[in-house]
C-alpha cells in the first residue's frame, strides 16, 4: 500500500491525514477529528469510550475503521485509529 502522510489544518488544529494511493482514499485520524469536533481535552478518552460503545451495538463502522501509523508529537510513528471521511459522517451521525 503506497501511502502518503499529510498534516491538515482545521480552525487552527492538526488533523493527521493518509493519502492511499491504491484506494484513492484519504485516511483521518479518529483522535484528531474527535478533537476539533468536541473540543475535548481528552480526546484519546473520549474515543476509546465511543469504541466500546460502538462495539457495543455492533456498529459496522467501528469494525470499519483500520489502524496506520502516523507521526506522533514525539516525532515517532505509531499505529493510529483511522477513518475514511464516509466513515466519519457515519460516526458523526
């Protein structure tokens, strides 16, 4: 899978974005989006709620949503909860 990591802004805030080539997709990172959208300061928290209940009543979206790494703040690249941007209205909604 040939990807392409990206840094986009929104209202002033980083959201971390893959680029898929072979899927001519954009991956967002979960975390990110959570962030801007709430304005939580725990937005790791928050989503690691959402997941279990999202498991819970066995939403199709969160089995959907895959795992890429992304640069973290200290610079390494770690396995990050993604989301198409179909699978984030979904969330959303």
């Amino acid at each position: 899978m040939s990807q392409e990591t990206q840094i986009q802004f929104f209202e002033n805030a980083k959201i971390r974005v893959v680029w898929d080539e072979e899927k001519e997709e954009y991956f967002f990172s979960v975390v990110d989006v959570i962030q801007v959208l709430t304005d939580s300061t725990t937005p790791r928290r928050y989503w690691s709620d959402l997941k279990r209940k999202l498991q819970a009543e066995g939403s199709e979206v969160y089995e959907k949503i895959v795992q890429l790494k992304l640069p973290a703040p200290d610079g390494k690249m770690r396995l990050t909860d993604v989301a198409t941007t179909e699978q984030l209205f979904r969330l959303i909604q």
